[in-house]
C-alpha cells in the first residue's frame, strides 16, 4: 500500500480513485502491487491511519540520499509559497458572523410568517400546501445555515483569531501576487547538491518572518547534518534567527 502511494506521488497521481484504477491497468503498479487490487476506500483508510508511516518513510529516504551520497545537508535553500485553500477570499469576523445571523433570523421569521398567512386564506388547498411545503423547505436550509455560523463564531472565540473563514476553518489571509485570498504558507527548504528537498511543511504565519530558525532546527533534527550555508530571501529576514 505504502509503494502504490508513492508511485502515485512519483506520478501525480493523488486520488484514491484513480489509484484503484491503476492498479487494472497499469503494468508497473500490477508489477508493484504483485495483482493486488484494493479498492479506493482501502487505499483512501491506509493513506489516513498512516500519515507518521509516510513520515517515517520520507525521513527514512532523505537519509538514504545522505548516506549514498546523492544529496548533501551543507547548503539549505529555503522558500515559501502561499497557496489557496479550499474557501472563499470572504473571511468573517465576530461582527461579520454576528450581521450573518441576524439576517438569517429575519429571513427565517419572515417565511414562518407567510406560512401563517397562507393557513389561514382560503385558497386553493393543493396551491396552498404546496407552497407551504416549498417555505418549510428554505426554512430548513436557513436552520442548517444558521447552525453552521453559529459553530463558526465559537471557533473564533476558541482559536484565538480575528476572522475565520466558514469553509475551511485553519485557512488565514494571506496576501499573494493575485492580492489577499484564504489559503496557507507552504515552506520548503531543498539542498543544493541534488536539488532534493530537505524539509516541507504548511503554516498558517502569513509571512516567513519567523520561519527561518525553526525550519533549520527541523532539518537538523531530520538529517543530522548542521548546515554550514543556508540562504533565503528577504522575506526570512529576521536578524535575531540570523545570529
């Protein structure tokens, strides 16, 4: 399981289901997986209990470059990226979610109060039932909406932070080239022998400022090795992680 994930990774392959489909079809994985066939869920399970196991697996072949010579851990090369989460540029704050719900509570009211005047005409009963029916149906929405704003509000009273976004709950403002969105910082610090990369990660700090040491220490403790060079651009400029 664990080889069929990395060839999916070697490959571009990340979907649980395509992966299923490989394994039918593709001459190298049916060589790897010795006609073995787990369908996507399997797959998708395995991926999800074993994330230390990739871990392990990563730390494990870093090491193996190290020790056969193929990478070297004497000069880093560190960067970072914003990348888009899977949410909306529109992040709310406490006074946002507070607005959201009270417009939900008028909505919510105002159906309540066509459904009342509706039993209470003598209109056709077919036309009137139906329409109630369709009212108690937006209603509910506006009730699971509701709901959903509610628990939002409590996680950023929880989590410490000025807005949230309702999709995607860790995601921050960041700014990138394209201006402000909700996403993640990713980081990533390669050596400059075989261009591998030594240390990955995702943070939601919305600049590199702070990253530099802490990404060092990682890569240390990862490969054993203290670099003697590491470079990064200004962003990473923090001079009491440079002394």
């Amino acid at each position: 399981m664990l080889s069929l994930l990395v060839y999916g990774y070697f490959n571009g392959i990340s979907s649980s289901r395509k992966l299923e489909a490989e394994t039918y079809r593709n001459l190298e994985v049916l060589w790897l997986m010795e006609s073995l066939q787990p369908d996507h869920w399997t797959i998708c399970e395995f991926r999800r209990n074993n994330k230390q196991l990739i871990k392990d697996l990563l730390k494990s072949f870093r090491r193996f470059l190290i020790d056969e010579g193929f990478a070297s851990g004497e000069k880093l090369v560190f960067d970072g990226s914003k990348m888009k989460a899977y949410a909306s540029r529109d992040m709310f704050n406490s006074e946002g979610i507070r607005k959201k719900l009270e417009n939900l509570d008028k909505s919510i009211a105002e159906f309540l109060s066509q459904i009342e005047s509706n039993d209470t005409q003598d209109e056709d009963m077919k036309m009137a039932c139906d329409e109630i029916k369709q009212l108690k149906e937006k209603i509910t929405k506006l009730e699971k909406l509701k709901m959903k704003f509610e628990f939002t509000g409590k996680v950023l009273k929880t989590c410490n932070k000025k807005q949230i976004s309702p999709n995607d709950k860790a995601a921050v403002l960041v700014l990138g080239r394209d201006g402000k969105f909700a996403g993640y910082n990713a980081l990533a610090g390669t050596e400059s022998k075989g261009h591998f990369i030594m240390h990955n990660e995702i943070t939601t700090d919305t600049n590199d400022l702070h990253q530099l040491k802490n990404c060092v220490d990682k890569v240390v403790e990862e490969i054993n090795i203290t670099p003697k060079e590491v470079l990064a651009d200004k962003g990473f400029g923090n001079m009491e992680h440079i002394c």
